[in-house]
C-alpha cells in the first residue's frame, strides 16, 4: 500500500505520466517502422526530424514517469507537456498521413498487398 506521503493526485498525476510515456513510446515506435520517404510524399516533416522530437517526448516523459525533478524550476513539467503535445500531433496529423505508405509497397488491395 502507498505511504502516508502519497496523496490520491500524486497517484493521478503519476498515472498521467506513465499513460504520456506509453503514447510517446506508441509514437516513437510507429515512426521508426514507416520508411524515410512516406512522410515528404504526405507532406510532413522528414522522418529523422520526427524521430528526434519523439525521442526527446519520450525521454521527456520517461523522467516524469520515474518522477525525476531535474534541476528544479518546474522545467521539466514544461517539457513534459510539450513532449505530449508533440506525440499528440504525430499520432492525430502525421501517422494518419503517413500510414498508407507501408514497406513492401507494390498494389495494395483492400485488406492488404497482393
């Protein structure tokens, strides 16, 4: 069981956290797997561009997720929530546009590549 120290939000916050560092991670992941000349043919950014953001959004939101405190000044919050922004805009602008272009390429039929 949690401690006296540990009041109801900090396990709220704590969740947040740790569901942030699973969507960055979720995000990361997908834009490794998509192949570096689907996001110029969508319109997007390069892809070594978006896997930088990513990976700092998921460095970001790693430490908040172990509950790092850093160098004080409540600076690393303000990462947090812009790494969360950015993982947010990837999945909900960028992985739908990107999605179409999968390895393999070749005709791609309804439920697949034929």
């Amino acid at each position: 069981m949690l401690g006296s120290t540990y009041s109801v939000l900090d396990l709220i916050f704590w969740l947040l956290s740790v569901l942030a560092f699973i969507m960055s991670g979720w995000a990361l992941i997908h834009a490794i797997r998509i192949p570096k000349g689907a996001f110029p043919a969508a319109g997007k950014q390069t892809k070594p561009l978006w896997l930088v953001i990513l990976g700092l959004a998921a460095l970001f939101t790693f430490a908040a997720a172990v509950n790092w405190r850093g160098a004080g000044l409540g600076l690393p919050n303000i990462f947090t929530i812009a790494a969360v922004i950015a993982a947010g805009i990837y999945l909900a602008d960028v992985k739908p546009a990107v999605n179409g272009y999968r390895r393999g390429g070749g005709n791609q039929g309804p439920y697949g590549p034929w």
